[in-house]
C-alpha cells in the first residue's frame, strides 16, 4: 500500500500579485520559482513561491484575483497555514523581522505542541512560524542562498496545515482510513493527524466548528495538495478517492507534476500531486521564476496573455 509522504503545496487567492510577490519574496525571504498563470483561466497569475527549486513540501501558490473582496471567515475551510522554522532563535529573530515591517504578531506563543507566531499577510491569509526544533526534513529540500533572510533563520518549508470544519468524524476518518495518517490526538472539538508519524510537514490539525461556511475572497485558502511520488501512486489514490465515494477529476496533467483533485464532505478541495517532473522542466534553476513561463498548450497566446497581465516587479 502506498503512503503520502507528506504536503506537497498550498494554493490560494490574492487580490493584488505585486503586493503579494513583495511580502513573500522580501519579507518572509521565499523564492519565487515559478511566475505563470492559471492554466483553467490564463489572464490570471498563478505564482509559486517555495525553497530554491520550489520542491514539494516548500510551495505556496496564489492566484491573483483582482475583483476578489475580503474573506468572511467561518466554517468548512482551510484556516492557517504552518512555515517550518529552524530553532526557537529564529522564532526570536522573526519577532524582530515581523516588527521591523510592522506586522502585527501575536508574540511567541505554541500551537499543536510547537512554539508559533501567529500574523497574518497583507490579504489576511492566516499564516504561523512554528519552531521545528533541529527536526528531520525531507532530503531533497534545499535552501534559495540569496534569501534576504539570515542563513540559519530562513523558512524551511511547510508544516502544520489547519482546517476547521462542521463534521469534524468525517475528515478525520478520511484521513486516518483512506489516506493512512497517524492519529495524534482527536476530542470531539479538534484531532492532530500527521501522514508521516512525528513529521510537521505532513501534519494537519482538524478543528470542529458550527455555523456559517467560510465565504472566500482574498487571503482565503483554495486547496492544499498532497504529496506521491509519481503517476503510478497518483493513479492508485484516484481509485482509492472513487471507492471512498468521492467524485474525482481523474489525473489532470498541469505540466510542472501531476495531479487530480476532489471535495471530501465538508467541501473542502483537497489536491493530489507528484514530486516532478517540477519548475526546472522550463527553466534553468538560475533563472527560476525571472520570465512567464507557459506551459505549451498555451505558448501559441503568450501575446495575448502578457497583455493582459500588469508587471509585479
């Protein structure tokens, strides 16, 4: 049987992408790998921000969406996003950093077991540093050296993803039976599970919530995405997420890995996706996120599309 070895990556909506590229390239100090665009709708940016080749594990993506309104919080949706830091120094170093740019913090305080600060982007996505304490992390990660953040405090990658939902059983038997992940702990309000036992970055807190679903505009979460190696896996799962009940798109080729996706019961949008063949298909690692990459089915309306899209740099 086969196992998720972790996050693969978290996409999500942004109303303006060079406040976006700014925050997350020269504040938070992530690579921009990759400057595309939505593939299901090409006028808009789709960016990936991540480690120095934006591996799986590493990668936020946002869509830009400039008519999106604010985001009215509520149930039934992805609700923080965790950021793997080295040590409690870097947490202090990040005090320091967040305040130097007049981010509001919520100070050093701890979430699922792990020292956290909690702030949030210039969207109002919700976002938390948690010290991963000298941790294992996947292998094939590897750091951007021109980070303007300092060497031994950068972010290392995903961690602990939240999701807050009405039928917290449901997600939760989802998880553990389906997908194989390892139950930490579960009450009836909120149940930890990671899909590598004591790993971060493959480690989702479930929290239980009545009342209005989440209704999304900027700064919301549209899905996060899970880790397989390759096809051979991805096709396995979309089998597995069929005989679940669940209605799948099947494997949909999205040109930098492969991927299918569906909705569990509570409405939340979860991806599968491989490792590769990833961003280098297109460019060198040098040149990395620099120009608008497309991917071939839409090279043909590159005209087209650059003038639609306004420059963020």
């Amino acid at each position: 049987m086969y196992t998720i070895p972790g996050h693969h990556h978290v996409s999500m909506l942004t109303k303006t992408a060079s406040v976006n590229n700014h925050f997350y390239k020269n504040i938070l100090g992530l690579r921009r790998v990759k400057k595309t665009v939505n593939q299901d709708n090409p006028k808009m940016y789709h960016l990936f921000y991540g480690d120095l080749t934006g591996s799986a594990g590493t990668e936020l993506s946002f869509f830009e969406m400039p008519m999106a309104g604010r985001t009215v919080r509520g149930t039934n949706a992805i609700t923080q996003i965790g950021l793997l830091v080295p040590s409690y120094d870097s947490l202090k170093y990040w005090l320091e950093r967040l305040e130097q740019f007049n981010i509001e913090h919520s100070g050093i305080t701890t979430y699922a077991g792990r020292d956290a600060i909690h702030f949030e982007d210039p969207d109002g996505l919700r976002l938390m540093l948690l010290n991963h304490n000298g941790g294992d992390i996947p292998g094939f990660w590897s750091a951007w050296g021109d980070s303007p953040v300092e060497e031994q405090h950068r972010i290392l990658g995903l961690g602990t993803v939240e999701i807050t939902v009405r039928y917290l059983d449901r997600l939760a038997n989802l998880l553990k039976d389906t997908f194989g992940y390892a139950e930490v702990s579960r009450t009836d309000e909120e149940a930890i599970y990671q899909s590598v036992a004591g790993q971060a970055f493959g480690e989702i807190v479930i929290k239980r919530l009545d009342g209005p679903v989440e209704k999304n505009g900027k700064g919301s979460v549209h899905h996060l995405a899970i880790r397989v190696n390759n096809e051979e896996e991805l096709r396995y799962w979309d089998e597995a997420v069929k005989q679940r009940g669940f209605q799948s798109t099947g494997v949909v080729d999205r040109y930098y890995f492969k991927s299918l996706y569906f909705r569990e019961s509570n409405g939340i949008l979860f991806e599968i996706a491989t490792d590769g063949p990833g961003f280098t298909v297109d460019s060198t690692v040098e040149e990395l996120g620099i120009l608008l990459d497309l991917p071939p089915f839409l090279e043909d309306r590159r005209a087209e599309i650059e003038a639609a899209l306004a420059p963020i740099d």
